[in-house]
C-alpha cells in the first residue's frame, strides 16, 4: 500500500510508501530512497547494484562535516520531475541537506550548506556518520562494478582499469609519482564505469554487457573552484571527492556541483557525449552552433611542423639541453631538410625556449635575433607560425602578480590579479599583433602546472579549475583581440573551455620519467582522439608526434593520423628516443598523408 503515489508525465514516476522511502521509476533506472534518509538504491541494466550514501561530508577549516541526525526523504512533485530532499544535522554547518532531482537521464544531486567558513574537501555519496547506536565513521557508497574509464590519460599502456583503482580529474599533474595524470587539464569530469570486466587495453568503444554507467560533475564554469576531482575507491565501496583547499569562502549558503549518476550509455564516449550535452542544457558549455567549421580558417586544418622533437633529436646527439636548440639556425636547417624532401608545412610551431624568460615573453635576442622577421619570411612562403607558450610561468613576473606561498615566494602568475590579466594580454597582444612579433597563435603547454595549495594566495576569489579558465580566456580574448584567426592550441578537452581554445591537442605519447615509458602508441592515441572528439566536437585536434617509442610504432601512428586530426610533425631527420633515421619512405609517406589532407580539405 502507498502513503501516497502522484505520476508525472513524461518517463519518470515517483511515489512515497508508508514506511516514507520513496521509489521513482524511469526507463533506464528504479531509484529507491531508504526511509532514514541514508542510502538511495539504483538499479538499471548497466548496475545491478548502486547504493548511494546521501548526506554528503563538506569539510571546512577547523571542523570535518559529521551527521548527527538525517531526515526522512521529503518528495516533491510541483516541478517538471520528482525532486526528493533529505536534511541532517551536521557538526560543522547551521544546516545541511541532500537534494536529487530525478531527470530521464539519471539522479542529479546536490549537497547545500548553511553557515560559514573555509571549505577544504567534499565527499559526494559518501557519510562521516555519528549517528550514535546506527554507527560511525565513514561509510562510502557501494557498487558492483568491475570496469572504469576515465577520460584523463594516465599510463599509456592502459585504456581501462578496474572499479577498485582510484582516477583523478582535474587540473594538476606533473611527472612525479602518483601524479602523471597530466596529459588533458582539465579533462571532461565525467567517469564511466560497468559491471563487465574488461582488460587494461581493451577499446573502450566495444559494447559491454549491460552498457556504462555515467558520473558526470557539472557546473557553472566560475564555480568549479576545486584543483581535482577524486574517484575514491574502497572495498566494494567508492565515493568522489572534490579539493577546495580553503580557497572557497561559505558566507550564508553554498550549493556544490552537480552530480548526475546515468546509466545506459554503450560506451564511455556515448556517455562523454551524453555528458557534454547535459553541460549544455544547463547553461554550463557553450553551444557552438550548427555549423561551427563553416568560419573556421583555412589554414588552421594545414599540416604542422613542431619542432620540439627535432631539438630533442639534436640534444640526444650532443648531450645539450634541448630547450637551447630553438634557434633561428636550427629551426630554418630543420625547415630546408623537409623542404629537400617536397614537404612544406602549412604552420610552423617554434617550441621551449624561444623566450627570454618564460614569464616576459620576449624573444630571446640570441637565439632569434629577428624573430619578427623571420615570422615575415614564413609569411612571404605561405605559411603560417605558432609560438609554444609555458603556461602559469612566473620567471620574470613581478613578484606581487604571482600567486604566492605565505612567505612570498612566487609559484605562478595569478590570472586572479587585475594586473597581471593586463600583463599577460599586453604580452599576448605583443606576440600577436601586426605591429609585434606578427605570430600567427600559441601552443599553450603545462596547463598541469595550475597552483595547489591551502597556503597558497591569491587575489581574486578563483581557484583550481576555474582559475585555469580565467587564464586562457584572458589569453583567448587577448589573441583574437590582437589577430582575429589567431589559432590557440590547448590540451584541456572540457566542455566549457571549448570557448577559450580553438584545437585540442592529443599531447605526449609516452610518459618518459616512468621506469619502463614503451607502450604501444597507436591505441592510446585513438582513445585520446575520441575523448576530445566527443567532448568538444566542433574543434579540431592536433595529433601531436612526440614522442614515438621506435620507427615502427611512429609510422604506424603516422598511418592513422589523419583519421583522427590535424597531422603533426616533429622530427626531421631521425627520432629522439631510438635514434633511428627517417628513410625515403618515411618522407614519401608524409609526402602523399599532406597531399591527401589537403585534397580532403
């Protein structure tokens, strides 16, 4: 018997027992809320089962978030789709409470508080309970899962890994263990997992029994104020958790992010796909229109020649740093030896360190004495150049447009201080504009570098991801201001920076400080492709070309290319790693890959 049972209509349905649980029905899922408020079950064909912990932990500084007490789930019915709240006494905030809004695609919850402080970390569908005789501690939520993808690269052998690792989304990374998860920053913050084990380098794209299910984080750009989201995992148990670092301020309310739990996708790039779309329904991605390309210049879709590989060619052959072999010397042997061999690139990158310091922007007098003018001379040929551009750099800042560590030590350029988003766009408008340096873009590298810290110090009220965005939109603005088909070039494939970036690269093949860095190329390469076609399909994707295990493995990527984006090129004469030289067949290969894209074109 029912307490009391409303149908809305369309395809969810819910209704209240007399016990207070409460149960909505949709297509793809059957939602059932405990009638103490705790735990939701989920079921659906790609979950058989999914407890989700409700009430939320928001940790602020000076007191972690306990539950005291929790409400029965309070249903609503008024709005376009069942809406049912759960309330709680916490330790560290006036009021929390629990709200989930049940869409056709899946649950969306939030988690509100009422008070004040510094927030630090928030765990979503997990309880830090002291409930007294019903238990204490953490209790994460519960899952069968066997499979998760995540759309952030890590170690380039694997696609996929099992529901009991951890995965990180977010916005820093480096070389360091535990912290090589630097190739998209930020990715799309959306994890697919099933309950089919799949092995490590399985496609993501083959069917699984039962299909994927989606957790999707969404919000307003502005209001992603954290540095990663965590997946968390534990003994059948998991939960996320979001890093704050007390850079967010509660004075009155605070609402987090949405997390939209959604089953029935066919692969992971469906559920990226049905991700992106979510983003844009809310208000939280642009919409690029129906036919994006149709304004897009010509000449962003021509054939690159990055010349980062051939530096580190010629450094393993003398033994010198790499970053000093982008000169005007180097750069126009690199660009005659191809040239000898019938291939003319459309766009030149010119790579590390062209600048005298990485935070001024000036070109190095020495290395290139006349950078403007061999810009022209590119120009006079046809061809357009892009300038490799170190993100956060603060050699060379003033110390006060730097966010700083409590005894003022400078870590990186603070997009958050007026004077320095004026700094940076005079510097970019410098670079690019007709009466500057005349450069054509930038190819902006080490996004992963965005400050971490709870000490750390900021001017403004941004942070983590957010922080990140303020950076390249002031850059964005700046370039088109300065050279309106200016081309940025980033590796941050999120939904809502596909405004702030014109082409996504795919970023390194190998992860070269690893004990062991050789993986096969070609898989790792597809899998990055399709999380940014399907994240940002509008934009075009730079293939990248370094750096490529041996010969073998660097052909067969070459082979695909052109399926997967813009084909780049950084060596010249023979790769890196291996040593190895290119043979006529390489450059005729190349040679007939650029005719055919062009043609394509």
């Amino acid at each position: 018997m029912t307490h009391a049972e409303r149908e809305r209509p369309g395809p969810v349905t819910a209704h209240q027992e007399a016990d207070g649980s409460v149960t909505v029905s949709a297509p793809r899922y059957r939602l059932t809320f405990a009638a103490d408020g705790s735990t939701a079950r989920l079921r659906s064909a790609a979950v058989d089962h999914l407890e989700l912990q409700l009430p939320g932990a928001l940790d602020r500084t000076g007191a972690v978030d306990e539950t005291l007490s929790l409400s029965a789930p309070a249903l609503d019915l008024s709005g376009p789709g069942p809406v049912v709240t759960v309330r709680r006494r916490s330790t560290a905030w006036r009021e929390a409470e629990t709200r989930v809004v049940c869409t056709a695609e899946g649950p969306e919850a939030s988690w509100l508080v009422r008070g004040h402080g510094d927030l630090e970390s928030v765990a979503l569908f997990a309880t830090r309970a002291a409930l007294g005789g019903r238990g204490t501690g953490l209790r994460p939520s519960g899952h069968d899962w066997a499979t998760l993808f995540t759309p952030r690269p890590g170690p380039p052998r694997r696609l996929l890994r099992g529901a009991g690792e951890s995965a990180v989304l977010g916005v820093c990374g480096d070389a360091r263990p535990g912290r090589g998860h630097w190739f998209f920053t930020p990715p799309p913050l959306c994890l697919a997992l099933t309950g089919a084990r799949l092995p490590d380098d399985a496609d993501p794209a083959a069917a699984a029994p039962g299909g994927w299910c989606t957790l999707g984080v969404g919000a307003p750009v502005s209001a992603l104020n954290f540095t990663q989201l965590h997946y968390v995992p534990s003994d059948q148990g998991w939960h996320l958790r979001l890093d704050y670092e007390a850079h967010t301020r509660v004075d009155g309310v605070f609402r987090t992010p949405e997390v939209l739990v959604s089953p029935g996708h066919g692969d992971p790039y469906a559920g990226l796909r049905a991700h992106r779309h979510w983003l844009r329904g809310h208000g939280w991605a642009p919409d690029p229109g129906a036919a994006p390309a149709a304004g897009r210049p010509g000449w962003w879709s021509e054939p690159m020649f990055c010349g980062w590989g051939a530096q580190m060619a010629r450094a393993r052959d003398t033994g010198r740093p790499a970053p000093g072999f982008s000169t005007r010397e180097e750069y126009d042997r690199h660009l005659a030896v191809l040239g000898g061999h019938g291939l003319v690139p459309g766009t030149v990158v010119i790579d590390d360190k062209w600048q005298r310091v990485y935070g001024s922007w000036e070109p190095d007098a020495d290395r290139w004495p006349d950078l403007r003018g061999w810009i022209a001379e590119r120009h006079a040929a046809g061809q357009k150049v892009l300038l490799w551009w170190r993100a956060w750099a603060s050699e060379g800042v003033p110390q006060e447009l730097c966010v700083r560590t409590p005894d003022g030590h400078p870590v990186a350029l603070d997009p958050g201080h007026p004077r320095a988003r004026d700094l940076l766009a005079a510097n970019i408008t410098r670079m690019l504009a007709r009466d500057g340096l005349d450069a054509d873009g930038l190819k902006i590298d080490f996004t992963a570098d965005t400050p971490s810290g709870h000490a750390l110090s900021t001017a403004g009220h941004r942070w983590g991801i957010a922080l990140l965005y303020d950076q390249l939109a002031t850059i964005h603005r700046a370039a088109k201001g300065a050279k309106p088909d200016a081309l940025v070039v980033t590796h941050t494939p999120h939904p809502a920076f596909a405004d702030v970036t014109d082409m996504i690269r795919l970023n390194d093949m190998l992860r070269l400080d690893d004990p062991d860095p050789w993986a096969p190329v070609v898989p790792q390469m597809r899998y990055r492709a399709a999380v940014a076609a399907a994240s940002c399909p509008h934009l075009l994707i730079d293939t990248d070309d370094w750096c490529a295990p041996d010969r073998d493995q660097w052909r067969a990527y070459g082979a695909v290319k052109e399926q997967l984006g813009v084909p780049a090129l950084y060596v010249t004469t023979h790769l890196d790693r291996t040593g190895e030289p290119l043979q006529e067949r390489d450059y005729a290969a190349l040679r007939a890959q650029w005719a055919r894209h062009r043609g394509a074109r």
